[in-house]
C-alpha cells in the first residue's frame, strides 16, 4: 500500500506526531494508516475487529507482514490489538531488514508500538521524545 498522508486521520497524526514525538516521513515509511470505518481493516492474516482506528503494520524478519489495530474506542478489547493466529513477532523496520541479518553491529529492542518508530530519529528528538512518554505514564 502506498502511503499518503491523507490517509492518517487528523487524530491519529496528531498523536503518533505530536504526543509521541514521531516524525511523519518515519510513519510514512512504516505504513501506519488510519482504517476510518471497519471495513477498511485489513484482514489478511487473520481476523481483527472491524473497528475504525489506527492500523500499524507489523513487517517481520522474514519479509510477512501482518497489522495491528489499535481501535479509537477499543471497549472490551485491549489497546493494541493483532490477529489472534499470528503469534507474538518481532516487528523490523523494513529498511533494516537486510541488516539485521548480517552479524555483529548493535540491536535495538524497544516495546511499545509507538516507541519503536523513535529509533529511526536525530537521537537528541529521540531521548525527549522517549522521556516525555515515560514521564508521561508516571
């Protein structure tokens, strides 16, 4: 899919932008798009609820790529959500696929589906970026 910025909510680009810190060709880059009705949630490698949100594509070491939704009202449901036959992954940013696979260099593993995408900044947006969220959760 390609990324145009029209495809991120006002909502959702003010969060990932301004609230979290992430720049906007970073997002572009990972594909994030806002899924403005349920039918607009992929289901392609599993059933997600078909809930308006924030689709977060997951691209994983072996070139898959799969989504999770994080809904604007999410209820019942937990924040982040990804479908229930894909097993826990680990989530590469597609341009270090290939050097990832490579030995020795350093490794960066962050949680949180909002910090990740900080790694690929100027480190002094990165560490302000990162400490306003964790501030932020007290």
């Amino acid at each position: 899919m390609t990324f145009y910025p029209q495809q991120l909510s006002k909502n959702h680009r003010y969060m990932l932008c301004n609230c979290s810190g992430v720049y906007i060709e970073v997002v572009a880059e990972r594909g994030a798009f806002t899924a403005r009705s349920g039918k607009d949630v992929p289901q392609t490698r599993g059933q997600l609820p078909k809930k308006p949100g924030l689709v977060l594509p997951v691209h994983t070491l072996d070139g898959e790529t799969f989504y999770r939704l994080r809904p604007n009202n999410p209820g019942r449901y937990p924040k982040y959500l990804q479908p229930k036959a894909m097993p826990n992954r680990l989530d590469i940013h597609p341009r270090n696929v290939e050097r990832i696979k490579q030995s020795g260099g350093m490794r960066y593993i962050v949680e949180g589906e909002k910090k990740k995408r900080l790694r690929y900044q100027p480190r002094s947006t990165n560490r302000r970026a990162l400490w306003r969220l964790e501030r932020s959760k007290g």
